[in-house]
C-alpha cells in the first residue's frame, strides 16, 4: 500500500475516439486495487472526457476542442472511406507543443509524480527534442507499433519517416521513460524495417517492450447469453444487427451504406432488426432511417449491445474488433482505405484469431452487403481465446515504476 503521502499519477487519455477509454478506466480501476489511496489525475479530450465523467471520475483537466485528435480524423477523413493517417498527423502535430505545455502545468501545480500515456504521441516526441522536459516517470502505452508507408505521396513519405526515426529515437534512449507497454502480443509486431536505415520493428520491441496482451473493461464470460443480453436491454427476439462507426464521423459512409442495406435486406429476411449507432460525433438525424430501422447516438457500454447481436457490421477499429472476438460474434468489419493502423495492425490480428470477415467499403453494395449479412448472420463462431488481463499486468507495472508497496 502507500506511503504517507499519495502517489499522483497523471494518466493521459488516448487521443482518437472511444477505443481507448475503456482501457484506460480497467487500469485505473487495478491501479486502485493496488493502493487505494493512489490519486489519478485525468488529463482527457472529447469524446472520452464525457464518458470518464459517466463512468463517474473527475476530470479536472481537458484538452480544447482545436487540439482533439478525433477533431482531426473527422476534418481530414473522405467521403470515401479513407483516412490517411499520416496526411492527419502532419496537421495534429502542430497542436503538439501546447498539449504538451499543459501536461507540464498539470505537473507543477498538482505534484505529479507519474505519467501514464495512452499513445501520447505528442509527449513521446517533444522529449526525443528536449529531454530536459522529463521530470516525471513516463510510462508509454500502445496498441501499435510505429507508422506504415501506404500512399506515395511526397509529404506522407516524409511524415511516416519522420515519425518512425523519432520513434525509433524514443525508444533507444531508456532515460526518456521508463516503461514502455504494447497492449498486444509478440505476433502483433511486423518483422519488417521502420524505414531506410532504421530498425527492424520486432528487434526493437523484443529488446524495449513490455508485452501485456490485451485489456478489456469487461468480463466477456458474464455476456455470452445473448438471448439473456437481448431481454435485459429491451431487444425483442428477432435477429438483431448492430452498426457502428465508433468515436469519430470518418465511419459515416459505412452508416449510410448499412442504412441503405436496411430495406433491400428485409425483402428476404422480413423479422430482421437493425440498429445503427452513430456514437458521439455523428448526429443520429443525418443518416436515414425509416422502415423500422433504430438510429441512435452515442451509447454507453456498447460491448453489451454486441452481446446481444446475431451480428454487428463496424469499422476496423480495434477496441470493436477485440471487444467481438473476445465476445464470440460474427461480425463484417470495414477498414479505412488508407488507415495503416487497421490495415497493419487490426486486420492481422483479426486473421490471426480467424475472427470477422473483412470487407472492402469500395466494393461493398447494397446487394452484396445483404449477401454477407445473410452469410454471417447468427452463425457460430469459435475464436480463440484471447489474453485479456492486460490491466492487472499494466497497473503491476505502472506500480513497480512509481514505487507503489
């Protein structure tokens, strides 16, 4: 347990969409476990803060909406279903110097001890520049492992450059954190180089990473009844599709594909039950509906929606992803075109776990979706059991680094 005086633990939440709070609330929940009497400081943007402060923390420090990552995704993301991270990046990172400035205020005035950083890029970076900015432990999380070259463009081979030499940096400098977690497995870890005259990815991981597996803020055993899971969240019996896009609106296009699906796959499939989740960045009333089909915002707990599913239609994101093959649905995923982290990071995983059939938005019709709902819809599957204790493993560490007894 602690000493006299509480330990502070400034915990940084992930920056784009929803996929990181869950984990980062399960940490803080084992963090307690460990020493109750530990004080985490939230430092959160939308739309996380909204959800930490339903779950019932405080958050005394949050980012301005002109400095959000989701803010970003949704500015620079396509009308066609792309999302080049890179291209992304180069704008995000120019907020980077005043996020950073505030996590050096929260320092100062609350006596932090501790960082923990959920894929906080921008602090990674500023201390590859000014090492003389850590005067905090630093514990650094990830699901991913650098950045992927996917367009020739100019200005995004550079960006991919950049941010992978700087990476590379971080990590070869033990002084500039102390502890750096991958919320994932060894498999995860492409054995490939991180650009010309770099590191090879997994040689670089297996000689700096703490591999965790992976952290979910459920239980997956205590939702496997889903006719129970239907009943308690007010389903009627029919067979039940779920859509979601996630945190941001770079996934509406795939709400509005599943919206126009809706009456063509009721002509063979007349009982089927549709609900779209638009989630906090996307106002249900512009996609369509009608027909019967249930259009709804953001909905907390959404793991529990997919309990009760017979399927689920989403992104590549890969807090959905896992949350289903740790659930044992089927399930159509989307990735980005041009999103390297769901093409080079999530859509392995799900391969590797023989989880989800993977869909190409580009060539995804009416028809043809209504053909894979009619494939998938309700069948069994049989994933492979996933590592999920990554919480208690990771608040181990975060206990180890700050010297929690």
């Amino acid at each position: 347990m602690g000493g006299n005086s509480a330990t502070k633990i400034l915990l940084i939440g992930g920056s784009i969409g929803l996929g990181h709070v869950g984990r980062e609330l399960q940490i803080a929940k084992e963090l307690r476990k460990l020493d109750s009497s530990a004080e985490i400081i939230w430092c959160a943007e939308e739309p996380a803060t909204e959800y930490l402060r339903s779950a019932g923390e405080s958050v005394r420090w949050s980012i301005d909406e002109s400095m959000i990552g989701t803010g970003f995704v949704d500015k620079y993301s396509s009308d066609d279903y792309s999302l080049s991270l890179p291209n992304m990046f180069l704008r995000w990172s120019k907020t980077f110097p005043e996020r950073v400035a505030l996590y050096q205020k929260i320092v100062n005035e609350e006596g932090v001890d501790t960082i923990v950083g959920d894929e906080s890029m921008d602090l990674m970076l500023a201390l590859v520049k000014h090492p003389e900015y850590k005067r905090f432990k630093f514990v650094y999380l990830t699901d991913f492992f650098g950045a992927y070259q996917i367009r020739m463009k100019l200005m995004e081979i550079l960006a991919v450059r950049i941010f992978n030499r700087d990476w590379s940096r971080f990590m070869q400098n033990p002084d500039l954190y102390d502890r750096f977690i991958f919320i994932g497995e060894r498999e995860d870890i492409k054995n490939r180089s991180m650009g010309l005259f770099l590191p090879n990815r997994k040689d670089l991981a297996n000689k700096y990473v703490d591999f965790i597996g992976q952290i979910l803020p459920f239980r997956p055993e205590d939702y496997m009844d889903k006719e129970a899971m239907k009943r308690m969240l007010g389903y009627d019996s029919r067979p039940l599709i779920i859509c979601t896009g996630g945190g941001s609106s770079a996934c509406k296009p795939l709400l509005d594909l599943c919206a126009r699906t809706y009456p063509v796959l009721r002509k063979d499939m007349s009982d089927v039950q549709m609900r779209i989740v638009t989630g906090p960045r996307i106002p249900p009333e512009t996609i369509s509906s009608g027909n019967g089909l249930s259009v709804v915002g953001f909905v907390p707990r959404l793991y529990e929606h997919f309990a009760a599913a017979d399927l689920v239609i989403t992104s590549a994101g890969g807090a959905s992803t896992l949350e289903l093959t740790a659930l044992q649905r089927p399930f159509l995923y989307f990735p980005l075109k041009y999103h390297f982290e769901q093409n080079f990071e999530v859509v392995p995983r799900c391969e590797r776990y023989s989880a989800g059939v993977k869909m190409v938005f580009s060539e995804t019709t009416t028809e043809s979706l209504t053909k894979a709902i009619i494939e998938n819809i309700g069948i069994k599957v049989n994933y492979p059991n996933v590592p999920l204790d990554g919480g208690r493993k990771t608040a181990e560490i975060i206990r180890h680094v700050t010297g929690i007894r």
